[in-house]
C-alpha cells in the first residue's frame, strides 16, 4: 500500500512539473507585443492614499519620517552595534520603530515609543500568554513581537 | 503501463487522507478533486474532506463554499467552527438552528454563547485609564509589568523637563518634554492595543478549547 502511495505521489508530481512546463511554454510562445505592459504613469496627485503609499504623497511627511528612520539607521550602525545584545524581543527595538515608522509614519512613532516602554523584564512573565519565545542561533532567547500586531 | 495501473488502482480518497494526516493539504485537496472528476461514489465524504482541508489551511470562505449546499449536520457544525474561528458569532448562529441534532445543536448553542460570555475588556476605557494615569491602561489590559515601567518612562521625563523648564534650560528642556508627550502617547496607545490582544488572546483560549473538543468532526473519513 505505502509503495504503491509512493508511486502514486512520484506520478503526480511529475504531472504538476509537466503542467508547470506546458505554461511556461504556452506563455513564451505568445508575442511580445500582446503581453500587458505595467503601467508606468505616475499616480495622479488626488489619487486614493494607502496606509503604506501616504509616505510618499506629502513631501514634509516623507521627509520627517525619512529623517526619524535615518537617525534610527545611524544609532543602529553607531550606537547600538558597539553595544551588548540587550533588547528582549525579536525584532529588537530599532529595527520594530524603523519598521513601524516606514509603514505607518506617525502612528510609527507611537508604536515605536509604547514598544520601548514594554522593552523590560517582566515581558518575560507573559511569555507564552502575550508573545512567543523564539531560538535565534546569534541571540539567543528572544520574545516575538511582530509590528504588524500593533497596528 | 504497470505505474499507471497502480495510479488507477488506489483510491483517490484514501491518498487524499493520507496526504491529509502528512499536512499536505493541498495535494489533499487535489487528490478529492479528482475522486470527484473520476466519478468516486462517495460525494458527501470527498465534500466534508475537502471542507476538513480548507479548514486546515483556515481558509474558511472555501469551507463554506463547499459545504453550504450539503445541509448535513457534519457539514453545518464544521462551517459553525469556521464562523466561530472568524469570530461571526451571528451567522453561526443561523447555521446552528439548521443542525438536526438535538445534542450537538445544544452543544454549539453553549459554546456560542459561552463565547459572547468571555470577559472582554474595553480598549477605549484602556487609553482613557493610560490617559488619567500613565501606565493605569496597561493594568487594565494585564501588563502589571509593562504599565511600571510605562509609568516611571513618562513621569521621570515628565519631571526632567519641569527641572529643565524652571531653570530656562530650553536646550534640555524641549527634548524632555516632547519625549515626555510621545511616551504618554505611546502608552496610551500601547493600552488600548494591549486591551485589543487582551481579548484575541482570551478568545483564541477559547476557541482552541472548542476546536479540541470537536476533533473527530474535524478529521477526515
């Protein structure tokens, strides 16, 4: 029985491959010229903003939040990488408030300052309840704590 | 010749299941689809197999697309578990009345209200809490630990700029006192967001013990 399911399994899968290959044929053999091209216009100014597009519409706004995720950048690269590996949570502070500022800008910086403030040890008494413990290989235990929870 | 003899020969539901118990859903589904194409007597099994799948790879749109029509009590439990896993409680509801079973109707009725029952706490009294006092939200919200150190985060600013501002040390001064208002922000928004996972986590609790109980509904024939 176990055999014969494993045949079955080979052969299917070989079909999937074949059908996989058929498209790819099927799609090179059709011109060039009638494949849709992407539209590369740019987005009219009244056009419908996004939660992740508003950065890029209002040019302060952008460059406010250009400004905080750069100072980020350079505390990451200057600061915190001479520093010991401190912070509770995967991803560590700097990286979740640039994270949260590029996606989210002001409510970013929100994000970014309550994150700080659940940053301490007793996050470690909710473990398993509010966050999952992670292995990472280089850090060690870590509290997973994705922005996207947050938002 | 012979492989393909083989690939007639077994039955499409049973590798399905065995896909199935492996977690590969997918093929799973295929494998059912294709009982179906070949004209396998048993439908209503391959239809509840193929809703149990799309229930494990919890797209439950998909569960009742295919089990809607059937309007067996298997069928109308499992698409109640789907409703109770997106949290639509009301429209549960109505496919609870359709079950014709007296006892697993009953059953479905206490679990759906035992979970409008849950204790759920309020986000918006969560930030007005955080608002009056820094960190009070998070109490609310079961962050005893994280509403400390949100506390002494806006109140040791929140002196460092008063210290600052009353020996007209602007320089000090400005910084402190919007890291003071961004730390009391953050914890009110902090609040009501740990109020919000609060009650997922609570709901979640709930739901993984409903779904425990009604293991065997869930597992393929």
């Amino acid at each position: 029985m176990k055999c014969s399911i494993f045949i079955c399994s080979l052969l299917t899968s070989s079909l999937n491959l074949n059908f996989y290959v058929n498209q790819n044929l099927l799609v090179s053999a059709i011109p060039a010229s009638k494949l849709t091209k992407p539209n590369r216009k740019k987005n009219p100014s009244n056009a419908k903003i996004g939660k992740g597009e508003k950065v890029s519409h209002y040019p302060f706004y952008f460059l406010f939040t250009k400004l905080i995720t750069g100072s980020i950048k350079v505390y990451r690269v200057l600061i915190s990488s001479h520093q010991p590996d401190v912070c509770n949570f995967v991803p560590s502070c700097s990286h979740f408030g640039y994270e949260a500022i590029s996606k989210y800008g002001i409510k970013g910086i929100l994000m970014t300052f309550d994150r700080l403030e659940r940053c301490n040890y007793f996050a470690w008494f909710v473990a398993g309840k509010y966050y999952s413990v992670i292995y990472d290989s280089v850090r060690g235990y870590k509290l997973y704590d994705p922005v996207d929870r947050y938002k | 010749m012979i492989l393909l003899l083989i690939f007639l020969l077994v039955d499409p539901v049973e590798f399905g299941n065995y896909l199935f118990e492996r977690g590969e859903y997918r093929d799973a589904i295929i494998e059912y689809r294709r009982a179906i194409f070949i004209g396998h007597p048993d439908t209503i099994r391959i239809l509840l197999n193929i809703g149990r799948t799309y229930f494990k790879l919890e797209e439950y749109k998909e569960v009742r697309e295919t089990l809607q029509k059937m309007n067996s009590d298997t069928a109308n439990a499992i698409i109640v578990l789907s409703y109770f896993c997106e949290k639509l409680l009301d429209s549960a509801k109505i496919f609870i009345q359709k079950i014709k079973s007296k006892e697993l109707k009953d059953n479905l009725l206490s679990e759906e209200e035992s979970l409008k029952k849950l204790k759920y706490r309020k986000p918006i009294l969560a930030g007005l809490l955080s608002a009056i006092l820094p960190g009070l939200g998070r109490v609310y919200a079961d962050r005893p630990g994280d509403a400390c150190f949100g506390f002494i985060f806006t109140v040791s600013t929140g002196f460092g700029a008063y210290h600052y501002f009353r020996e007209n040390n602007l320089y000090f001064a400005i910084p402190m006192g919007v890291a003071t208002l961004l730390f009391y922000l953050g914890d009110v928004y902090g609040s009501v967001a740990s109020t919000k996972i609060y009650n997922e986590t609570l709901y979640n609790k709930k739901l993984g013990e409903i779904l425990r109980a009604y293991t065997e509904l869930l597992e393929p024939e």
